[in-house]
C-alpha cells in the first residue's frame, strides 16, 4: 500500500514546485510576473525570508506541494498549493494544508492567511473543513483572487 509522505523542500524538488503550481495556474487564469518569479526563484521568495515549502510524495513521486510565506513575525500566508491532476482525490491536498498549518504553529505563527479564488470549489472546501474562515479581501493584492482566509493559530496566543 503506497503512502502519501510530507517531505521539505530540497533544491532539486524546485521544477516540481514550478511545474506543479504553473499547471493550475495556466489551466484556469494567467500566470502573473508575481507567479513566475516566486515559481522561478523559491529559495530568494519564500524560503530565505523564513519561509517554507513542503511537498507531497506518493511512490516515490512528487505529487503536489504548498509554501508558507513570511508576512510578518506573527503572520504567513498558505501559498502555491498544487497537486498534480492525475494525483487529486487521494487526499494530498488536505495532508499539504494540514502539514502546513502544523508547521506555522511549528514556527511559533500566530495567523495563517490565503488568498484563492472562490471558483476552485474544492480547495476552499479543504480550508473550511480545517478550520480557516473567510475575511474581507484587499483590494489589488492577486489579480486572480477573490477570496481571502485566515486561521487564528490559537494554540500560539
């Protein structure tokens, strides 16, 4: 029986993060400068800053991946969650989520927060069922987002 494992990231695991995360993209909007710089350059974007990116691996492949992005010292945002399409439905998504929210509380976060787009019905159903709730969104932060989530990591208060 082949499990899903949560592994860190690791420079040669960078095309994975890329190639996971400009497939969604490019299937349902357009890939923004933002994207290609942050898929091209993880370790300068996210990780250097405190950051972190996990990944999902199911037989010994890279199947989806997500990022924590530093905002502050108290707050990050749940960024770039991707599965790959022949891999969704087998809970890798919600096991990214999970992973992430267990490594900001991990990190000492006190709020988690994400922006998505309220067409891509099943993410937003992964963060309902995990405990994030929607807020009002700023105007101009993604092109592609209309939605904003937050998760008050209480366990950090």
């Amino acid at each position: 029986m082949k499990t899903i494992t949560i592994e860190n990231y690791r420079p040669e695991w960078q095309i994975y993060f890329e190639r996971l995360n400009r497939a969604w993209i490019e299937k349902y909007f357009v890939l923004e400068d933002i994207d290609k710089y942050v898929l091209s350059n993880p370790e300068e974007a996210i990780l250097n800053d405190g950051g972190k990116i996990l990944f999902a691996v199911y037989g010994g492949k890279v199947i989806g991946t997500v990022a924590l992005k530093k905002v502050n010292n108290d707050t990050m945002e749940l960024t770039k969650m991707a599965v790959d399409e022949n891999y969704q439905g087998i809970g890798a998504g919600k096991m990214l989520c999970q992973a992430a929210i267990e490594k900001a509380k991990d990190l000492g976060v006190k709020k988690l927060l994400l922006y998505t787009q309220s067409a891509l019905k099943p993410a937003l159903g992964i963060y309902r069922k995990l405990g994030f709730t929607e807020v009002t969104i700023e105007k101009g932060k993604y092109k592609r987002a209309d939605t904003k989530m937050e998760m008050i990591l209480k366990d950090n208060y």
